[in-house]
C-alpha cells in the first residue's frame, strides 16, 4: 500500500544501502509529506535488522552518514532497498525482528516529530507493541531521527500555490456552471445562427458581442487547464490512480489532449471577425458560404461537457435513472434542433431556391444569386416539423425533398437514417429505465415470488405460509440492508471503517459500557455488528450482546424498546454469573449484535478500552454473587437452616468472606 510513485519510477539495481545514489531528476513525486510518512507509519511491518555499518548515501548532493542492513535474505528489489530511508528501522513484512516505529506529520516541523513519535500514528504502532524510541540505543536514534529527515526532503515536490485542486474549490464548481452555460448558448445559437441569421457586418452587433464574450470564456477556460490538477488513472501508470500537481505534467498532459479541439474551436472565430470587411453581396457568394459551415467546428467545444460532468459525478449526489431520462430528453430536443438547422442550411448552400424544399413550399427564392426568404422563424418552425416528424418515423409527407434535387434526397435520406437510431436508442433507454427504476422493490417481489413457489412445491400448511409471507413483508427493510453490506464490501478498509461507525454511532452511544471507549474501538466493533430480526414470540439465543433497533422485547421482567442494550454479561467469564434466561421479542424485534469472542479480541487490541471492559464485568460480577449469596441465605432462613453468623475480628460476617474467596 505505502509504494509512492517516486519509488516505483526509480531505476536501482540491488545494492546495499550505504552505496545507493538518490538522483532527483529521475523522481515524479506527486503526493505530499504527510501522505507518505503516514502510509509509511500505518504499515503493520517488521523491523529491519540491526544496524552492521555505517556508509555515506548520496541525497540531494548531499553525503550524510546512513546505515546499511541485512536484509535477512529478501528478494532484492528498489522499494525494500529505500524502505530504511522511510523511516530506517522500517521494512515489509518478512524481515527481522526489533522495534518499531512510525510517525504522523501535523505540523511545520514534521520529520522530527515524526522521529520522535510523539503523534497518533506513532503512539498506536507503539502502543501495539509495547516499545518506543527510547528502546533505541544512544548511537542509533540520531541516525533513525536523521533518515526520517532524509525521509521527508528527498523529492518531495509540494504542490504550488497556484496549482488548483477541482476536488476542493468552489472557484471550479462556479466556474463549471459559467462554461456549462456557454456550452448551452453554443450548442443552441451556432447552429441556428449559420443556418438562418445573416453573417453580422458591424461590430457592435448584438449577437456578435455575445459570441466574443463567450470565445473568451473559452479562452479563460483554455488558460485554466495548465493550472488544474489532473487525475492520471491505473492504467496509465504503474502505482494506481492519483492526482497530479506537477505544472509541467500538468501542461504537457493538457498540450497533448484536449489542447488542439480547444484552440481550434476558438481560431474559427477569426471567420466571424474577416466577415465584417466583406460587402453585402459578397456575404452571399458561395464561397462565403463555405466559411459560414466551417464555423460549425465551434461545436467540438461539446466536448468539454464531459470533462465538466465527471468533476460534478464527484461533487453531487446523482441519480442515475433520473439522469438517464434527463439525457434522453436532451439527446431528442437537440437533435431535433440540429436537424431542423442542417436541413435549412443544405437547402441554401445552392445557387437556386425553386429546386430546394424551401422553394417548393415558397420560403424563400433566389434572384440574381441573392436569396430572398421570409422571417427565419418560420422557416426553423417548419424545418422542425420536419425533424421531428423525421426521427420520430411519423413523416406526413408535407415537407420533403425535392424530386430533382439528388443532394436534397441524399441528406434527407441521412437523416432519416440517423433519426432512427437515435429514436431506437431513447426509447431502449426510456424501457430501460421504466424497468430498473425502483431496483430494490422489483428484487422484493422476486424474492416473494420465489416464496411463493417454494411453500408450493413443498405443500407447507396455509397457516405457516401466512407468516412467512407476512415476516417477509415486515422485514423488507432487511433485503436493502443487505444490498447495504455488499456496497459497503466494495469500498477500501479506511472508507468501510469511516462509514460504518457513522451508521452506528448513534446505536452504540447509547451503550454505558462503550461510554468511554477509544474512537478507534468503536470503528472496529461497528465492522463486527451484525443485523438480526426476530418474529414475536421466539426466543433470542443467549451468549452475544443485542442492541435493540426497532421494535421491543421481554428481558427477565422488563420490557426493553428502542435503544435499550442487553447480554453486557457475556463479559463474566464464569456461566453461572450470567443471566439465566433468553430475550423473547414481543414484535417484530431488529436487532445488532456481536458475539463475546468478537468483542474481547476487539478490545485486546485496545488496552484501555479492555481494561474498562473488564473492570465494568468484575463489578457486574461482584454484585451479581453478591445477590446469589443472598438469595441463598434468604432460602435458608426461609427453611429454618440458617444459624447465626460467626463474626470475624472486624465483625464482618461469612456472607462477605464466602464472597471474597469466591472472587
């Protein structure tokens, strides 16, 4: 786990310590100091062996004195050679044996505190296995203390201040929402603007102002891609995923990527700038009208859309179905729209209107090669009939290609094709969605179903088939929990640990006797708690402790609801101190519960925690034979057997002596 890349990248042959060469130029170090002193110091690795010699290691053009170790016969390879530079008396598991040690950077001065163990992650590696730095010998802790220096300076490239990170600014989720915004106006506008609007020929055209503006928001974008941090995915490097920070990375990952479709999206704005020296007529020549279709190349700047959309996968809670039908929508209404602009511009890209459908149904007409139509907005309306009626496979017929015009029936016949997959594709994924859309009650009603077939074929009694399917029924919260631990099961140990004592917190906060356990304590049970529900009137087996979460339950003579905690006895470690009858769920009773054996070798791990433990299980026990003393003497005196009690020296009578020996 504690393998960063400035470790893998390195190029070492096997060779003792004391002659390795650290060259920098050949490090890519991407991660900062705490990440990896803490890696390195929440490793469970053995000691490396004792220290045999002491040779000079080159750092930084720097010699310092370093010690060489055997290590114990190991597969020689790059990262075990420098784990005695992270700290020194460190190495994976395999090696000899010793003491450990670890560190946990928080401040300024992270490497001698780091050396001198006196954070979390030290203190636990400590704690763990009962040794310290002080174990350490007197010619040993300074070279420990100065590798742990070398540890922290060699190639570790902070991150610059004028590096941002999209995962933690809100500058970058505002800035998304502008780009977003001027990705809209550009797939809506360009389209319709080429198709139907007259090139502008004065600068202070509204509609051309609008374009600049958003070129420069373009532009600022562009800029801020050599700025922003970038995620190098697994396979794209040997050590995992991780977010790079390196400028020049940074600007060469951009430069030979998104780089080229961005500049070229803005440079085809120089066409709307040289139209304004063209003339009236010559707007209209032909060859002009090929620079109006060249600038459709605005539209690659769509593809930002998914660089945008991934930072927001991260940042907001997404329901996919919902988002699926959302994207259907606009898959639709865009197209559409697309089609309805290129249909317009296909028919005006020729010399003569009456060979066009916009002739034929009279839009327009063409009079010494100028074209003459009626207000573009009844032509988009037309043409958008036309689409929709196109990829919806409806097609009245009213509107269609020119029988003399082959280019005409050639992009009509395009269309049509491309219509119908993009209809095929909506409506596969609306289908989709309709049958997937509540996921986890069509698997409830499978599960009945195959209850159902099950209670059939085994001919179960119609009584007993009524209370399965109605224990089903309420616990078919259960079936969601379940999905619940699988999903948990996917996530890494660190995030499995995190999420589970949040869903737990509240339930064990209301244990007395994990009232002043470790948080660490607590992350381990909340792993270990296991969901249960009871029928009412059954039996709850003895030997764990439960923690009731709904419904309620018949313990002794008391009747326990939500929250209430029994079993705390399965700490006594002698049976006949321990109650003596089971739990009976009164109604439908959910239960968290963990065994006896789980939850001591938990707490062996936590020496305060267990010491709590069993001093909380002495006194339930001390009070518990207290009472069974009592209760014996009381059914003697009942019977007419009891005598009168010696009196010791202190007057203390036998009662507390049998007592005390029992202890």
């Amino acid at each position: 786990p504690c393998q960063p890349r400035w470790l893998l990248n390195m190029t070492v042959t096997p060779k003792p310590i004391g002659q390795l060469s650290l060259p920098t130029a050949q490090l890519q170090h991407t991660d900062s100091e705490v990440e990896i002193i803490e890696a390195a110091a929440q490793q469970d690795w053995k000691p490396a062996a004792r220290f045999t010699s002491t040779q000079p290691v080159r750092a930084n053009n720097q010699s310092m004195q370093m010690p060489s170790a055997s290590l114990n016969n190991q597969p020689p390879s790059p990262v075990r050679e420098l784990h005695s530079l992270l700290p020194t008396r460190l190495a994976p598991p395999g090696s000899g044996g010793g003491a450990r040690g670890g560190g946990n950077a928080a401040a300024a001065s992270r490497a001698n505190r780091y050396a001198a163990g006196t954070n979390g992650a030290a203190q636990q590696a400590m704690r763990k296995t009962g040794t310290s730095l002080a174990a350490l010998s007197d010619a040993e802790a300074p070279t420990f203390k100065a590798a742990a220096e070398v540890a922290l300076k060699v190639n570790v490239k902070q991150k610059r201040w004028f590096i941002i990170d999209p995962r933690t600014s809100k500058n970058v989720a505002r800035w998304d929402i502008v780009t977003s915004l001027a990705l809209f106006f550009t797939a809506l506008v360009t389209p319709y603007e080429v198709a139907l609007l007259p090139t502008a020929t004065e600068w202070y055209d509204t509609l051309f102002l609008i374009n600049r503006f958003v070129d420069l928001i373009f532009v600022v974008d562009m800029g801020l891609q050599f700025i922003l941090m970038y995620v190098e995915t697994a396979s794209e490097t040997n050590d995992g995923t991780r977010w790079v920070h390196d400028p020049a990375l940074i600007a060469r990952h951009y430069l030979c990527g998104w780089f080229t479709l961005d500049f070229l999206s803005i440079a085809v704005s120089a066409f709307d700038v040289l139209a304004l020296f063209g003339s009236e007529d010559l707007s209209q020549l032909k060859g002009l009208r090929v620079v109006r279709v060249l600038r459709l190349i605005k539209m690659v700047r769509l593809v930002r859309s998914s660089r945008i959309f991934k930072r927001w996968e991260t940042r907001v809670a997404i329901n996919y179905a919902v988002l699926s039908l959302v994207k259907s929508t606009l898959y639709v209404m865009l197209t559409a729209h697309w089609f309805a602009c290129f249909w317009v511009m296909q028919a005006k890209f020729g010399d003569d209107a009456s060979v066009t459908w916009l002739g034929v149904n009279d839009y327009c007409e063409t009079e010494d090669d100028v074209w003459h139509c009626v207000n573009p907005g009844d032509i988009y309306a037309a043409s958008l009939y036309w689409s929709i009626m196109t990829i919806t496979s409806i097609g009245y017929g009213d509107i269609v290609a020119t029988a003399h015009n082959p280019a005409e029936q050639y992009v009509a016949a395009a269309l049509m094709l491309l219509g119908s997959i993009i209809w095929a594709y909506v409506v596969a994924t609306m289908c989709g969605i309709v049958a997937n859309f509540s996921p986890h009650t069509l698997q409830f009603h499978q599960t009945l179903d195959d209850l159902n077939y099950f209670m059939k074929i085994n001919h179960l009694p119609m009584e007993l088939r009524f209370r399965l399917r109605e224990y089903f029924h309420q616990t078919k919260h259960m079936q969601l929990a379940q999905s619940q631990t699988s999903l948990l099961s996917m996530m890494s140990p660190m995030l499995q640990a995190q999420v589970s004592f949040l869903c737990h917190a509240g339930i064990l906060s209301r244990v007395k006797l994990f009232a002043q356990a470790e948080p660490d304590f607590l992350i381990q049970l909340s792993l270990h708690l296991s969901a249960t529900v009871y029928a009412p009137g059954e039996l709850v087996p003895k030997g764990s402790l439960y923690i009731i979460h709904r419904g309620s339950a018949l313990y002794g003579v008391r009747i326990l609801g939500s929250g209430r905690v029994w079993g705390e006895d399965v700490l006594i470690s002698r049976a006949s101190l321990r109650a003596p009858f089971c739990a009976r769920a009164m109604s439908y009773l959910e239960v968290y519960k963990v065994g006896r054996e789980e939850l001591l070798n938990i707490a062996k791990g936590f020496p305060d925690t267990y010491k709590a433990m069993r001093t909380f299980a002495v006194w339930l026990a001390l009070r518990r034979e207290i009472v069974r003393i009592a209760q014996v003497e009381i059914n003697k005196r009942n019977r007419g057997m009891l005598r009168s009690p010696a009196r010791d020296a202190d007057g203390r009578g036998s009662i507390f002596e049998r007592c005390r020996c029992e202890l």
